[in-house]
C-alpha cells in the first residue's frame, strides 16, 4: 500500500495519460502513444513513469511542463512520506 501523506498520492502512468489528454486535447491520444513508443515502454509496465518522464521533459513545451508537474509531485510525496515517517 502507497502511503498518502497529507493526501498526496505518488503520480502513476494514468495520472500522466491523463495530463498528456487533457493538455493537448484532440493531439492527446496521438502524443501519448508517440511518447510511450520513444520511451520503448508500454502502457502499463512496472517502472514506466521512470522511463517515460525524461522523454516527456525533452518533448515539446507543453509536454515538458506536464513532466515537470508530475516531478514536482513525485519530490513532495517523497519528502511529505519521509517527514510523516519521523512523526
């Protein structure tokens, strides 16, 4: 089981599928597929946000600050999961 601090989940695939959709509309379903094909992962493979996040930072602008929200979220889950573990 994922420890939620404060009510923050870690980031999945889903979450990443979802911001990629809701950012490009229409070109979503294409650039998702495009990035999980240079990421060489598939859709629900163990690991894949690791892989798919450094393609999505090197893509186009808005792709980019998609992954970087999705980073943003990974430290603070991180850090928020360490400081309630000292509690």
């Amino acid at each position: 089981m994922t420890i939620a601090p404060y009510g923050l989940t870690l980031p999945t695939m889903a979450d990443a599928r979802a911001a990629v959709h809701r950012v490009h509309a229409d070109d979503g379903p294409r650039i998702w597929n495009d990035l999980l094909r240079a990421a060489g992962i598939g859709e629900n493979e163990p690991g894949g946000l690791s892989r798919l996040l450094p393609v999505m930072h090197n893509a186009d602008p808005t792709t980019r600050l998609c992954a970087l929200a999705l980073k943003i979220r990974i430290t603070s889950h991180t850090h928020l999961a360490a400081a309630h573990g000292m509690l």
